[in-house]
C-alpha cells in the first residue's frame, strides 16, 4: 500500500456532504435533458436582470482582486438590514460564514450544538474543526424542541447552530420560541441563526437580526443571496454578529479574498432590486401552497414550511422514491440521517416541473403513509 500523508483525523473522518445531484450526471443516469433540478433550493425564476446588467457593466473588473473587504456589499447590507457596518462579515456563500465560525469558537474538546435532522455543514464543519457535536431532534409534529433544546444549552455548548426557516424541515421559530432560546444561552456561547430562507417565512415572523441585537448575547445571523436573490451559482451570504470583536475574528477565520468579483457586484444589485426578489418570493409562496396541496393529496404528510421547499415523509425507504423519480429526470434529495431516511425534500421549482413532481409520485406505488 502506497504511504499516506498524516493527515488531520477529524477532516479525515468527515462524513460527506449531502450535495444535490449534478444536471450533467442526472442527465446521463436518466437518459432525459429535460431535468427538473428541485434538490438544492435554487431559484427557479432565475435572478434579478438588473444583476446581468451589473455583471455586463464596468463594475465588474475580472483582471481585478475583489475588494477583500467586501466595502460596497458591506455597505449596502448595512443599508438593508440596519447593522452596523463594523458587525457585517460576507463569505463566499454563508456557508464559508459557517465554516469560519466554526474555526473561529471551536477545538477538540468543545462542543457545538444543533438540531436533527440538520443543514449537514451545521454538522461537518464544527467535526472539522474537532468539536463533538450534540443534535436535538425535531418534534413528531416536526417542530423544534425547545425543552430539549434548552436541556442542551444549559451544558455550555461553545457554538450552537439552528436554521430559522428550518432547513430541512421547512418550520420557523416563533419570537417566543427565538427568545426562550435566546434566554437559555449561556453567556459564552455563541448563538448562530442561520437565516438562509429568511426571504421565505411568514409574514410578522421574527427578524433574527432585531431580536438578537435587542437580546446582547453574542451571536451571529446568517443570510445569503443563494436563495431568494437567486445567486447560487455566484456564492455570496454574510454574517452580521453581536459587536466588531465578533466581526473580526469570524472574519480571521475566513481566506482573505474569499468573495469573487462578480459576486460582489451581483449581490449589490441584487439588493438594489428587491421588488424583483419580493415578486419572486410571492410567486414560489404561492406555487408551495399548490404541491403541498398535491403532495398530501397523494396521502404523503408534508412538514409545514417557511421555505422554497417541502419535507415529506415517504412512508418507506426515500431513496427507493429517488431513484424512481431520477428515471423521469426529477432530481429531489433523500434524507439520510438515521431516524429520517423515509424523509424526502423537494424544492419548489417552476409550475410544470413541480406538475412533474407530483405526476411521478403518484405513478410510484408507495404513497400510502399515514
Ligand atoms: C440552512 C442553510 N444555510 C446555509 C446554506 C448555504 O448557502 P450558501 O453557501 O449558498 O449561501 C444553505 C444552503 O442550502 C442552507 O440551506
């Protein structure tokens, strides 16, 4: 056997990521081109024109490093959300946000704490970074559990990580159920709010960033342009923290010119046109309700969701389901942490993909779950 380099044996030991698949490999596996990508929580309207009129404009310098500050983005999330420039922190995609957050509060030894079934990076970079992880599972009418959770807290995790719309499952917490979380934090940890589909939840719904900068506990909420703004592709989100000691280390912990160019120059845009992003948002509302509708029509329990997708349970195996919906070039993600593989999320794609969706399901002979 050829030697191997002595490598670090928590990244060693990670588990993969849970990553939708490929178009160019669906696209082969099914023998189809008409794909109907709904396992990434994509946009499927696409994004605002007025960012491919920035990309195609002089703001965009290709030859040029990016401003590794991130000072226009900074500045005009500042504008947006009201957060002091100086607690603002862009990552290449927030998931870069969580990866440096991990760096930033975690060593063997410490632990992070979050929920299952989980946003996997929630998971694989705090194992990473060495950290025993502690996962509090949903409730059986798919809610958080905030007895459980509050159990947790008070053994002083390092970091804890929540998604809020809840990736995978789709729920929101409530301001009470934010703030009884808020309440439980010890005083050196660090709460993180992933607030990724923040653009998706219901209306009067809490606004992470409020609640947290009222509470003083340390934290950090994290937002993306992958979603909502329908940047995926370009990798832009952003950490907006407690103070600017928070700021900088999250911000030590990052590669120094982490946000590519065009990145940069889309996600102003982006923000500059929020009536297209809030039209787009109203449109993926509405055509949820319609596969919800669908989907439970078939006799599949859907969880609730403040999202752009749908979690259901399959009443059996999920990737016996997926496997059948690839044959009729339908990619959906099969949930595969133990206690959940008869799970199935599906993101909501364009009207006649999502016909798709539920037309295949129905041909598939096991939705007959409780
Ligand atoms: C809860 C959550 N957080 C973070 C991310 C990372 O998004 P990005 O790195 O594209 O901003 C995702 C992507 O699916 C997500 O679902």
């Amino acid at each position: 056997m050829r030697d191997r380099p002595d490598f670090n044996p928590s990244v060693a030991a990670l588990p993969p990521y849970n990553a939708g698949m490929n178009v160019e490999v669906a696209r082969r596996l099914s023998g189809r081109q008409d794909i109907a990508r709904l396992a990434s929580n994509e946009n499927p309207d696409g994004c605002s024109p007025k960012v491919l009129e920035a990309l195609a404009s002089a703001a965009f310098e290709p030859a040029r490093y990016a401003d590794p500050a991130c000072t226009l983005l900074r500045e005009a999330i500042a504008r947006d959300t009201g957060a002091p420039i100086e607690t603002i922190v862009c990552g290449n995609g927030s998931e870069e946000m969580i990866a440096a957050i991990a760096r930033a509060t975690l060593t063997p030894g410490r632990t992070a704490l979050t929920v299952v079934p989980s946003f996997g990076l929630h998971e694989i970079e705090p194992l990473a970074a060495g950290a025993r992880v502690v996962k509090v599972p949903m409730t059986p009418a798919f809610g958080f559990d905030l007895d459980a959770l509050e159990a947790a807290l008070a053994k002083v995790p390092a970091v804890v990580f929540l998604s809020s719309p809840w990736n995978p499952v789709g729920p929101a917490l409530d301001r009470d159920g934010l703030r009884r979380l808020i309440a439980a934090t010890p005083p050196r940890t660090l709460f993180v709010l992933d607030e990724a589909y923040f653009e998706y939840a219901d209306e009067g719904g809490p606004d992470g960033i409020e609640v947290l900068r009222a509470s003083g506990i340390p934290h950090a909420v994290l937002r993306t342009f992958s979603k909502a703004y329908g940047l995926a592709g370009l990798r832009a989100g952003y950490a907006v923290c407690s103070d600017a000691e928070t700021a900088r280390v999250v911000a030590a912990a990052k590669t120094p010119f982490n946000v590519n160019a065009a990145a940069q120059v889309a996600a102003v845009a982006a923000l500059d046109d929020k009536a297209w992003m809030r039209a787009s948002v109203k449109r993926l509302k509405d055509e949820r309700a319609r596969v919800r509708d669908g989907l439970e029509g078939l006799g599949f329990r859907v969880a609730p969701s403040q999202t752009n997708f749908l979690f259901f349970d399959c009443g059996g195996d999920s990737a016996d389901f997926v496997a059948a919906l690839l044959k009729e070039g339908i990619i959906v993600k099969a949930w595969r942490e133990p206690g959940f593989t008869t799970y199935m999320r599906a993101t909501i794609g364009t009207p006649s993909e999502n016909d798709r969706l539920i037309v295949a399901l129905a041909a598939s002979d096991r939705h007959d779950c409780a």
